[in-house]
C-alpha cells in the first residue's frame, strides 16, 4: 500500500470511527505508507472523495464506517480499473465486512489492511428503466448518522455491462431489496434512541407491518417470470443484510450470479415467526418464500417504488439490476 486514502464517517459507531481512523492512519503511516485521512460531513462525501482520490491516482482506498459509508466509496471507485477497497467496520450492520471476513475489532481490521490479500468479489448495478429518470439522487437522501445507519453456479466471468443511453447507474456490495424490506431499512435508517445495530432493523421490521401495503409486481430474471403481489423480493451478493438477517443464506460473492429470496403476502403473525427464522436461514422452507439464482433482474410494479441497496436508496421502479463478476478489489484476510 504505498499510497491512499482514508475515508472515515466520524459519527458512524457512537462515534467511534474517528478514533479507529485515526488509529489506522497512523499505524499505517508508521508502515510506510503514504496517504491522507479525510472526514465526511455530509451525505455523498465519501463518494466524492473516493472519485476524486482515484482520479488523481490514487489505487487504495479504505471505508472507516459502516455499509452505508462503503456503499459510497464503492460507487465512487466503481468504473475505475486497479483501484483496491479497504475495509474498517464501525456501523450498525458491517454486513459486507462480515462476508469477507473483515474483523470487528479495529486492531485486527487494520492489520488486514497492512497484511491482507486482495480479492475479486461481486458488484451490483442498478438502473431505472424509464425514459424519464427517477428524482431521487441517492446522494441527496440524508441519512441519520450518515449510515443509517439484504441456477448453475461458475459462469464465465462477466465484463462490466455497456453503460445504457441515458441511464443512470448505482452500484452496490450486498442486497438490494424491494417491498417490506425496502420500507424496513427506510425505518431503520432513521434510527431509534431505544436499540441499535440488528435490533433497530427488528424493531423497524415489526413497526412497518402496520403500514405495508403488498404492491403488485413482475420480476423477470433467469429463472423466468413471478408475476403478483409481494411481500419482498431480496436480490443479494452478500447472504444477510440488517446485521445478521440471513435473508439469502446461499448467496455466494464472488460466483457472480444474485441469489434472490421472493416472500409472497403473508400475515402479520407469520411475517414475526419468519424474521426470527431469518437469523440462521430457515424461512427458505416456508411455502410462502421461493429461492432462485440470476444474473439479472426486471422489476416492475404497479406504482412506483423506491428500491435500496446496502440500506441506501438507488432508484425507483421499473428497474433492473445487474451483476459484474469480480467487479469490485477488496482487502480480505
């Protein structure tokens, strides 16, 4: 790592971020290593900093927050060739350093950056379909603590895809989803003064079941067309997303394929005994829920909904979703 750039959420963790940042920068620095540490103060820093870092050369960047600052940095790198993503988890969820086995503990982490070996996971992309562009701009969406805080296997590998004529594409690490669990992590990134990190996305997964509605919606993917109304559909790289929930327990990434998890409508009561079973992957047996694996995905609803990624919001329906094999370089252990 001879040069790169820290980025780091300051409020991501309690607060703490700062502090592990400033840990890393300096043991990195006392390394050999040369480079800068920035602060994010708004939403949509971390992007802009990560752009205009590899813009200038730089080949390391290094995510000091949680998914939601990874996410940033992630779109920020995305379409730059050579550039390696360097992982410091502090935020709710740390989803993503979960499945490449990034430590929790800061001291471990760091040594992953010093000692580590960089890997080819997954990247996904997303896309409104519409002539007209959706108005929401992820990067405008202010988020409570800037973080908020889900078929045959070894495909040829896959070139990012053409960028298409007017479209614009956001990028993501682990799950996108659409339905309940998009209003879910609308809720939980709001945050609650009473629970944190998997019990704020629990606590907001039981307030939203007052308030969904089940849209009607048409997915169109390898495994061909699911066509009615829907409680959730999770396309993910990553096999959890909310901290812990296994919401696609097979998903592998760096296959290069989405495992996607469709819940048809279902009661309230059944939606409670289906949540605890999503801690270790048990819903997949449930009547209600089908399992499928595809490279791409169609999404088109009755209404207009705004689809997430890593807790952030991307775009609206109709859309599609796409995946680039061995898209994005991590540090991995």
């Amino acid at each position: 790592m001879n040069n790169f750039l820290l980025i780091a959420n300051p409020i991501s963790g309690k607060g703490h971020a700062k502090s592990i940042a400033e840990q890393a920068y300096t043991t990195l620095t006392e390394s050999g290593a040369h480079g800068q540490l920035t602060f994010t103060s708004a939403s949509g820093d971390a992007k802009r900093f990560a752009q205009e870092a590899v813009s200038d050369g730089v080949r390391s960047v290094i995510a000091c927050g949680g998914d939601g600052t990874l996410h940033e940095v992630a779109n920020g790198i995305a379409t730059v060739p050579d550039v390696t993503l360097g992982v410091l988890p502090c935020g709710r969820g740390n989803d993503f350093a979960a499945a490449i086995g990034v430590p929790l503990k800061p001291d471990d982490a760091i040594a992953t950056l010093l000692s580590g070996t960089p890997i080819h996971v997954d990247l996904g992309c997303c896309y409104q379909n519409s002539s007209q562009q959706s108005a929401v701009n992820p990067d405008n969406v202010a988020r409570n603590e800037m973080e908020g805080g889900s078929t045959e296997r070894n495909l040829n590998v896959q070139t990012p895809p053409t960028e298409p004529q007017g479209k614009i594409k956001n990028y993501f690490i682990t799950i996108a989803t659409c339905g309940y669990d998009t209003e879910v992590s609308r809720r939980a990134a709001k945050g609650t003064p009473l629970f944190a990190g998997t019990a704020s996305y629990a606590y907001a997964a039981v307030e939203t079941l007052f308030y969904y509605d089940p849209p009607f919606v048409r997915l169109e993917g390898d495994f061909g067309v699911h066509e009615g109304p829907l409680l959730l559909a999770a396309t993910g790289i990553t096999n959890r997303y909310g901290g812990g929930f296994q919401i696609v327990p097979k998903a592998r990434i760096d296959d290069g394929l989405f495992d996607v998890c469709i819940i048809r409508p279902v009661s309230s009561l059944t939606v409670l005994r289906l949540l605890v079973t999503l801690f270790w992957g048990g819903h997949v047996s449930h009547p209600a829920v089908s399992m499928h694996q595809t490279r791409t995905l169609t999404i088109e609803t009755d209404t207009p909904m705004l689809l997430y990624a890593d807790g952030e919001p991307m775009c609206e329906t109709p859309a599609t979703i796409e995946i680039i094999k061995h898209g994005l370089s991590v540090m991995a252990p």
